[in-house]
C-alpha cells in the first residue's frame, strides 16, 4: 500500500511541475512575442514623447490625472482624461490594446519603462505609476530590480525573472516580475516592458485537489524556503509567509527528485514526493505530500484484524483440543470442517451449530466472528485493487506520456500515452517490458538515424540528460523530461510537434518580410538614382531639370 502510495505521489508532482512549466513556457513566451511587437514598440515610442513633452512636471502631472482625479474606482477603464496632451493621446490609442492582452493572459498588470527609469504607462495605474524605478520611491523593490538588470544587458536573448517579494504599490502582496527590452529594427533598445505574474494561476494548478485525499497537497517552495503558492487548506495568504525547512525542499532546490517520509511544515509526519523546477534562471522546489496517519491507515486496520484473527485461532485450538478431550467429537468436527474451510478461503462456508447455548455454540459464534472478519479482508484487498485501477486511469487520462523505469531497466509503471507518442505497436508494452527492447524497436525503426543497433541503443541508455527533444523518423517532436531518483528514472513526455512548426512557419514569414523589405529599398534607391542622372543629362542639353531632388540625397 505505501509503495502504491509512492508512486500515486510521484505521478502527481509530476504532473504539477509538467504544468508548471508549460504555465512558464507560456508566459515567457508571450513576453517575447508583445517586447517583439510592432504595437509594443510604437507604444513604447509615443508615449516616451509625451512624456518628454510634458518635462519636469510629467510625474505629477500624470498622477493627478490618471490616479487623484480618476474617479473610477477601477483606474484601469480610463483611456483619456481629457488633458489634451501628446502623452493621453498615446495612451487612449494603445491603453485597450493592452487592456485585452491583460485580460487574455490573466497579469496582474502590464508595465512600459523607458531607459531613464521612468515608468511611463500600467494598466492598473496603482501608486507605482509615472514613478522612477532608478531614484524614486520604488527604486529597491523586485520591479525596480528586474528593470535595472534587463538595462545592463539590453539584447533579443535578456529575459529577467525577479522572484516573489511583497510588493507595496499592491497592497503589499506578494509579487514577481518578468522583464523584456523592447528592441527596435536597428538594434536600438526602446525601453523595457515587464509584467506582473498572475498568482491565481499558479494556485490553479497546485490547488487541484483530485487524487490528494483528505490531507493531501501540492505546493511551491522557492529558494528562501518560503512558500511560493497557498496551501489548500489555509484561509490566508501562505505565500512568503509560511517557511518550509525539510529534507524533501533541501533536496529539490539541490535538483533532485524523489520520496521520503519528512515532518512538514506543521510539524506532521507526511510521506512527501519532490522535484526541482527551473524558472528563468531560479530554482523552486515542487512538493506533493500527505499525511502519513492516511497512508497508513488501511495497513493499521488490516495489521488490528491479523492480531485479532490470530487471537480467535488460538482460542478456537485450545477450545477444540479441550472439548476433543471430552469427546465431544461430531459437532466438533462440523465446526473443524467449517473451520478448515474457511482457512482454505471458501468464506461463503456455513457455520454449524451457532444456536447452541454451550461451549460448542459459543466456539460456533466465534469462528463466525472470525468468518465475517475475513469477509471484511477481502472486501478492503478488492477495495485496494480498485484504487490501484483508479489510479491507473489517472494516469491514461494525462495527456503528457509517462514511464517509470526501474534500477532494473524494466518498465514499472506507464499510461496508454506511451505507445501512442511512442508509436508502438498495440500491446507492445507490459509491466517489466525492457527500456532496451523499446529503443531497439525505435533503433530498428530508423528514429535514432543511421548506425549500430546496439550502438545507438547503448548511447541512449547512458544518456543523463534530464531535457531533451527528439524528432521521430514520422516527423513527430516529442520533449522529453527526465527525472533521476534513487530507485529509478521517472520520464514525461509530450508531443510539440504543432508548436515547432508553427515556430518555423513563423520565423520564415519573419525571413521573408525582412529580404521584402531589403528589395523595396534597392529599387528605390535605383529610381532615384535615375531620376538624378535624367536631370543631370537635361540640364547638359539646356533643358529645365524634370524630377526635384531629394533633400539629403
């Protein structure tokens, strides 16, 4: 049973660090995709110039009003306060465009800064708006920070995390920030955008409470050992409040995963699965736990109901040799027979004599006893093998594929995705089918490329890399994550096959507008070239020049 609890809990954090970093992977990459746009970079501009242009008063002048003299209790639904300045003419033609990005991705706001450190534009417009990230108020907290680390090393490759501090402008609550410069066609650094991380989504994903139990949970410890996202169970904030100091966080923030038996941070003793999560260039440690008196429980009942069976065996022995002494031999011996029946597991058997008001009924009512206890054995093992099947189609419904692999070699535990990503025949995979046998399918097949079976097979079986992503020889791309543990390798894997070559559509759209772009500046620069050379032959010939010339040119 704690076996089967172990590898319930190892599937879980699992699956919560897989869609951890699918939620960072998104996030990242829309970060990306708004610094890279055209709108971003135009906003950036506009609104640097109005901002210019209203000079030494711009802070005070924007505060007073797009905050004091806002009097919408939501600040965010204000477009133009009616100024008529350069700067809220900027921001009523960009504010509802990153409004809906806002709502569409769930940030908690969305910020533009240029490189002075003036914080030119958020969408909520809390009390850090129009301040100084480089000498006002706000120039020490985590925002401040990721926009003096993205200035110091502005290229397309610098993605800055900053992890959760309470931040003050909102309330004080807990905050985290990613920060992207905003890079023009030649290479210039705009400004920097940054956004506000959402931490409901985060509590979404390790609040789920399908599979936990009573007392199980999932939960996020960064490397201060505070908590990174709320316990289900408390009714207050947990996050930077509640400090988790054990074995399991110690571990995981060291990058490794696995299982251990840890007093928690309520000072419970809870079976507790951990794994490591990288984030930008931070480490979190993912954590699924549950009390260890739940995990026990069914043990503790069936070990009670062992002593008492062993208990009633050995009256019933002594009963029976005591009353075979007295030579009460045949309703002995129907009881003997129903007795020994039973221990052959035939519990439908019926136990004679149990009206009798003697010895002999007394002995009857307590193999009856035991006979019902028995009965309720079975049921609690049938019960187990149905949660054992439960979890199994847990485990089937996971769109990711997963495989636990033994010290062995050999396949533990897989769900029906594996073959299907994997494109193995139907059936190809059992309990204790060898990871050799399926790469050499995937050798033999071709996926590996060209080379020694053995040799190919090999090199994938001495590969420790924990991320990896491969092309299948049908052209499919699968990423895999592996994760090394003391009793095996726990692999999970999906298909991102739509993903890359979206990626590639994308980048060649890219390609071809940017070699467009290049032709239409050679031909005009042509045309002018020979409209200057038509004037000039006219004028050698007296005539007035056809084509003005161009300032500059």
């Amino acid at each position: 049973m704690q076996l089967a609890a172990k590898r319930q809990l190892t599937a879980l954090v699992e699956t919560r660090r897989s869609n951890l970093n699918t939620f960072i992977n998104s996030v990242t990459a829309e970060i990306e995709l708004l610094a890279g746009s055209k709108s971003v970079k135009q906003a950036m501009l506009e609104l640097d110039k109005g901002w210019k242009e209203l000079g030494p008063v711009a802070n005070a002048h924007l505060i007073r009003h797009y905050i004091s003299e806002n009097k919408r209790e939501n600040k965010a639904l204000l477009s133009d306060p009616g100024d008529g300045s350069r700067y809220s003419a900027a921001h009523r033609q960009f504010h509802p465009d990153f409004r809906k990005t806002l709502k569409s991705f769930a940030y908690h706001d969305v910020f533009l800064i240029n490189l002075d450190g003036n914080l030119l534009y958020t969408v909520v417009k809390e009390i850090d708006f129009a301040s100084n990230l480089l000498s006002g108020q706000w120039q020490n907290t985590n925002l401040a920070h990721a926009f003096q680390a993205a200035i110091r090393n502005p290229n397309q490759t610098t993605l800055v995390f900053e992890d959760f501090e309470n931040y003050q402008p909102s309330l004080g609550r807990p905050a985290a920030f990613l920060a992207k410069p905003i890079i023009d066609d030649e290479q210039q650094t705009l400004g920097i955008l940054a956004i506000q991380l959402p931490i409901e989504r985060l509590n979404k994903i390790m609040q789920a409470t399908a599979g936990m139990g009573k007392s199980g949970e999932t939960y996020i410890v960064g490397p201060d050992l505070l908590m990174r996202s709320d316990s289900r169970f408390s009714k207050q904030s947990t996050i930077l409040k509640t400090k988790v100091d054990t074995l399991s966080v110690s571990k995981a923030l060291k990058k490794k995963a696995g299982v251990h038996i840890v007093k928690d941070y309520r000072g419970i003793s809870v079976l507790s699965a951990y794994t490591p999560l990288r984030v930008v260039d931070s480490n979190w440690a993912v954590l699924a736990e549950i009390d260890e008196a739940e995990v026990l429980a069914p043990i503790k009942k069936m070990q009670d109901f062992m002593i008492i069976a062993g208990i009633i065996i050995g009256i019933i022995i002594a009963i029976l040799g005591t009353i075979f002494a007295r030579h009460l031999s045949n309703p002995i011996k129907s009881i003997a027979l129903a007795t020994q029946k039973l221990a052959n597991d035939e519990l439908n058997t019926e136990i004679p004599s149990m009206n009798r008001s003697d010895e002999i009924g007394e002995l009857a009512r307590a193999v009856k006893t035991f006979k019902d206890r028995a009965q309720n054995s079975v049921e609690m093992e049938q019960a187990l093998e149905i949660k054992e099947a439960q979890l199994q189609e847990v485990l089937n419904r996971m769109s990711d594929g997963l495989l636990l692999i033994g010290n062995d070699l050999n396949v533990e535990v897989y769900n029906n995705k594996v073959e299907q990503l994997l494109e193995l025949p139907d059936g190809f995979l059992t309990p204790g089918t060898s990871i050799r046998k399926i790469l050499e399918f995937q050798a033999e097949r071709g996926d590996f490329g060209a080379g020694n079976i053995d040799e190919l097979v090999d090199e994938r079986l001495n590969q420790e890399t924990e991320y990896f992503i491969e092309e299948s020889i049908s052209g499919r791309f699968l990423e895999f994550h592996r994760h090394f543990t003391p009793k095996g390798v726990l692999v999970v894997f999906n298909d991102i096959t739509e993903q890359t070559r979206a990626n590639d559509e994308l980048n060649q759209k890219i390609d071809e507008l940017e070699m467009f772009n290049k032709m239409a500046i050679g031909r005009e620069l042509k045309m002018i070239e020979l409209k200057s050379t038509i004037n000039k032959l006219l004028e050698e010939k007296g005539v007035e020049a056809m084509y003005e010339e161009i300032d500059g040119i």
